[in-house]
C-alpha cells in the first residue's frame, strides 16, 4: 500500500465494521499489553494495534475495569488515542476508543468499539470515521 490512502469525504461520518484477532496478551506488573490484528470493510482501519493499559483501575467479581491507550497504524497513517477496556467476570469484554488520525487521516476521528467473547481470540470492531468533532462515547461504566 502506498500513496495518499483510500479517499475520505470530509462531510459525512462513515461507519465501519470487521473482526480483530488477538495476537498478543501479557501482563507486565500492574500493566495489561495487547496487539491486535484488524480487518474490516474498510482499509482505512485495518491494520496493526497495540494497547497498553493500567490494571485494574477497578475490579469486582472476577472483572475490571482499565484505562489506556492505543494505536492503529496502517501504511497510510495512524489512529491513536485513550482506550477504556471493561472486562466481566465471565470473560466477555468490551474496548471503547475515541482515535485521532494522522498522515492521510489527518482532520478525521474514529470511533472504536471492540467486543470479544471469553474463549475466542476473533472480536466483533464497529465504529464510524467522523469528520471534525464527533459525538462524545458513551461513558463505559453505564455498560450492564
């Protein structure tokens, strides 16, 4: 890949969907490290991501609650910025970013949510790309 990246229309939010796979998972002292590979219906997303959050910000009932950040690159640009992770007793999970982009993404903000089942390594990624100002996230600690 190479050039300026697939096109972005400046004027409208474009939502997004695909799969992420776990790659990688280590805890390191009160540090959760993940990479992960994503592949969806738009290239401006796919690509490699790294997350690292503190652990446990909060924690009940065998789950928790974690802040961090994260970084999506691609060979057009990247998307980076905090991601909220929340993970159940049960194993299922739920991460919610609000990425800024640079290099061909420049100007543009993607909304990321990723839920993953306790005893599969593939999660479900939706979101949208925004132009300018996006809405806010919804705030993660009013999950069920």
């Amino acid at each position: 890949r190479v050039g300026s990246g697939p096109p972005m229309d400046p004027s409208r939010p474009l939502a997004v969907a695909g799969i992420a796979v776990l790659d990688e998972e280590r805890i390191d002292d009160d540090q959760l490290t993940r990479r992960l590979e994503i592949e969806s219906d738009d290239a401006r997303i796919d690509g490699r991501v790294q997350q690292v959050v503190q652990i446990p910000t909060f924690e009940d009932n065998g789950g928790f609650f974690a802040r961090g950040v994260m970084r999506l690159e691609n060979a057009w640009g990247t998307w980076e910025g905090p991601v909220d992770l929340t993970t159940y007793g049960s194993g299922e999970s739920y991460e919610f970013a609000s990425l800024t982009g640079t290099g061909a993404y420049e100007g543009f903000t993607y909304h990321y949510t990723l839920r993953q089942q306790s005893t599969e390594a593939e999660g479900t990624v939706e979101g949208a790309i925004w132009p300018d100002e996006p809405p806010l996230l919804p705030d993660p600690s009013l999950l069920p």
